[in-house]
C-alpha cells in the first residue's frame, strides 16, 4: 500500500466494465467504462451486486413459464434494480469523470 492509499483511507483506484461486470486493477488489461476509488469492503460489495445481477439474467433466460416476449416479470424487475444499484454505488465511488458520465446517462433515479 503506498501512501496515497494510507490518505485515502485504504482506496484504491480500479476500472470497472459494467457489461462484462469486471472490475479491473490494471488500466489496460481490457476496456472499462467507469473509474472509481474503492476499499477492498467496497469492492467486495460491487463485485456481490454484479453477480446477483448476472444470476437474475439467468433465471430470467431459463424462465420458459412466461413469454419471451414480456419484460415485465419480476425476475427482470430484480435485474433492473441491481443494475440501478451498481450504478449508484459506481457514481458514489466514482471519479468526477465517472460522476459526470453516469448523471448523464440519466439512469440514476431521483428521490430514492
């Protein structure tokens, strides 16, 4: 841990590519859309969301009860509201580069 770390209340910077839900040390080891400052607790909790939404695609795939055509189940509802906590959580920890491109895609609700 170096001493921006120590300042820093134990932050580390990392890349995250929401698609993929990878969370990256390395700038250049694949494409990222987001930079953001985390502890290892916080990384942690990111990297929980991401899976929980990855399993809510699942059952959403492997759900053959309903149409394919309908999106409105609650498996998706499920899906829908990881992704909008992920995306709190990265423009939380977010640089203000990160802060500024997530409020511009206008997928942070208000009043929650």
């Amino acid at each position: 841990m170096n001493d921006a770390d120590t300042r820093d209340g134990g932050r580390r910077t990392y890349y995250v590519a929401v698609g993929p839900g990878q969370i990256l040390t390395d700038r250049g080891a694949a494409s990222f859309e987001f930079s953001i400052r985390a502890t290892e607790a916080e990384i942690d909790k990111l990297e929980e969301l991401f899976q929980e939404a990855q399993d809510a695609e699942e059952d959403e795939i492997f759900d053959y009860s309903d149409s394919p055509l309908v999106s409105d189940s609650p498996e998706n509802e499920t899906y829908d509201a990881l992704f909008m906590e992920i995306y709190r959580m990265l423009h939380e920890l977010g640089t203000a580069e990160t802060k500024r491109h997530i409020e511009s895609m206008n997928v942070l609700r208000q009043g929650r």
